[in-house]
C-alpha cells in the first residue's frame, strides 16, 4: 500500500462531538465520523430454509423513516451479559430471536465496513445452516418484524419488487445473495 495517499490529518486528535448508547460521532482533523460503541460489530446472516427459502426480515427504521427489507442481523456484543460474544453466536442468537428459526451451524464468510467514509462499524456476513423452526421469530419486545421466507430462485425478483412498492431495500443483501451461491471463506474474523 502507498503511504504517500494517506491524508495529512488521518492520525490527528480525536474530537468525541457527541456520544450516545450505541453511536457516537467523533472528529479527527476534518474528517467526522459515527464510531459503533459496542467492539464486536454486527453481523449479517445469510439463511435458507430446508424449503430453499431465503430469509428475509422486513422492519420501520426511523433513521430514514422506511420499511426496510433486510436479512436478518444484529449488534455483536449487545448484550450486558455478554459483552465479549463472537460473531457465531451473536448470528445465532440474531437468527433465532429475529426469524424463530435455530441453526445447527454457523460459518464465517466475509468481514468489512458497513460506510467506510462514515463509521468505524464492521459487519461480517455468515452463513447459517441447518435450519429448525422453533418459534415465530419477530425480534425482542423493541422490535416489529415480518419474516419472508422467499425460494431461493425468485429472490432477486421478489426484492426489486419490494423496491418497487416502496421499501428500502438493503443493498447488502446482494452481497449475501452471492455470498449464498459462490460461497466465501470458511475463516474465523479478526
């Protein structure tokens, strides 16, 4: 890598402007950023059912004020009994509690900035398999979400036609769609 690319104030003081449960935003030279308050990340999970049917969770975001269609995912680490949780078993639990469905295994596929000019946040995809249904999903007591359950085949279509109707679609979700179909690397994160 070149050095000589790296901007004048890339390593000048940190400034915290605003500090939050979650987020804060900080400053360092001219550059603002979001920093996640939880190290773990979050994690992104990549399901189909033994129905090959992918899943899909759909839920409000007031950030942008939308419905949004996502896969199911979660804050590492969130959790005051468990700070120090890994990735697997933030998936599963996020899994478990966002969609009702167990895995029997969890693999890490890939690791990377969620807004690498905006926030210090890292999200790693996995690949959950060996589905079981135990419950209805729905997320905790804070949240409200709907499960989809769409065939493997017609995703795609079925997301661009969310888009259609109006719901923000996450475009990360194409990166688990090819995640699903060409794999990824089976090795533990950072």
């Amino acid at each position: 890598m070149n050095d000589d690319r790296i901007p004048a104030d890339a390593h000048a003081h940190v400034e915290t402007l605003c500090e939050g449960r979650w987020l804060s935003l900080r400053k360092r030279g001219r550059w603002e950023y979001a920093e996640r308050n939880n190290p773990g990340g979050a994690v992104i999970i990549v399901a189909v059912t033994p129905d090959d049917c992918v899943l899909f969770v759909e839920q409000y975001r007031v950030s942008i004020l939308r419905h949004t269609i996502e896969m199911p995912a979660g804050l590492v680490g969130d959790l005051a009994d468990q700070p120090d949780e890994s990735v697997l078993l933030a998936a599963a639990r996020e899994l478990e509690e966002e969609t009702g469905y167990r895995c029997g295994q969890v693999d890490f596929l890939h690791e990377g900035p969620s807004s690498s000019g905006m926030s210090t946040e890292m999200i790693a995809f996995v690949r959950a398999r060996e589905l079981v249904r135990v419950g209805a999903g729905g997320g905790d007591e804070s949240e409200n979400i709907v499960v989809h359950e769409v065939p493997r085949r017609d995703a795609g279509a079925w997301l661009f036609a969310r888009a259609a109707e109006g719901y923000s679609v996450d475009p990360k979700l194409f990166a688990g769609l090819w995640f699903l179909e060409h794999g990824g690397r089976a090795a533990e994160p950072r």
